[in-house]
C-alpha cells in the first residue's frame, strides 16, 4: 500500500518536531522510522507518495495530540 504525504501533513510534522524540540534521529526513534525515510519526509517537496508504514507512523505521531 502506498499513501500520499500532503503539504499540510508535513507541515505539521515539522512544526511538531520544532515545538518537541526533536533531533531528526530523535524524531525517527519516536515514528520507529530510518533516518533516511524521516530526512526525506521532512526534506522532499510534498506531495509525494510513501509506504503504507511510513503514512501511518507520521499520521498516528500527529494525532497523538488530539
């Protein structure tokens, strides 16, 4: 399965790992990710398409707040 990663979503991601005061390799302990997968989501230009793992890891991070 493949997802799509929205501008909005890695917004999110970003504004949520600043406000943690999160390290990249913190933040990919914390979504149980690479270090490369977290690097690219936060680097590449959204939209763009993931694995299925990797959408649910950043989607369940951002809705632990809710």
């Amino acid at each position: 399965m493949q997802a799509i990663i929205t501008t909005k979503q890695q917004t999110a991601l970003i504004k949520k790992q600043a406000v943690n005061r999160l390290s990249r390799y913190q933040l990919a302990e914390k979504l149980n990710l690479s270090k490369p997968t977290v690097k690219s989501v936060l680097d590449k230009q959204a939209p763009f398409v993931v694995s299925g793992k990797t959408f649910t890891a950043v989607n369940n991070y951002l809705l632990e707040d809710l």
